[in-house]
C-alpha cells in the first residue's frame, strides 16, 4: 500500500522523513499517532524578540492623536470594567 503525503511544512517533513528512514517502513496508525503528536515531538526554533523586532522612530504631531481609533475613551479602567461585565 502507498500514502502520499503532503506537507507544506519543512520541519515536520523533515521530522517524519527520519522517523520513516529508522523505521525502514511505517504503519497507518504509527503515522496516525505521529501526525497527533507533531506539537509534543517537534521542537521549534523560538526567535529572539531583540534581534528581530524593529522600532518605529517617528515623531508623532497633535493631528495623529486625533485620528486615533480608541479617541472616544476617555477614562480607559472604566471602559475596560464595563467590557468584562459586558461578557
């Protein structure tokens, strides 16, 4: 019996590919459990936040406050209570 597979994702290709090529061969329900358990048997690269984020140096004027989509709060805790007691 012949599976194809498509994986749009390189790690778990990659991941599956070497579990296969120890196994030689694989079964329905070894790939069953193995596709389940992709998040618990992958480790993924984490990024570092300082090296890949970017900070916006502009000078900001009166007129982009104004603009602002949130301008119609005037007291931010009492808008945020009235929302949670809302839900």
């Amino acid at each position: 019996m012949t599976i194809t597979l498509k994986i749009d994702n390189f790690i778990i290709e990659k991941e599956l590919k070497k579990i296969i090529k120890e196994n030689n061969t694989i079964t329905l329900s070894t790939l069953k459990e193995i596709l389940n358990n992709v998040d618990k048997n992958l480790n993924f690269p984490k990024k570092d936040p300082k090296k890949h984020s970017k900070f916006v140096n502009r000078e900001y004027c009166i007129s982009d406050l104004e603009d602002t989509a949130l301008d119609h709060i005037k007291d931010s805790a009492k808008y945020i209570h009235n929302l949670r007691r809302k839900n």
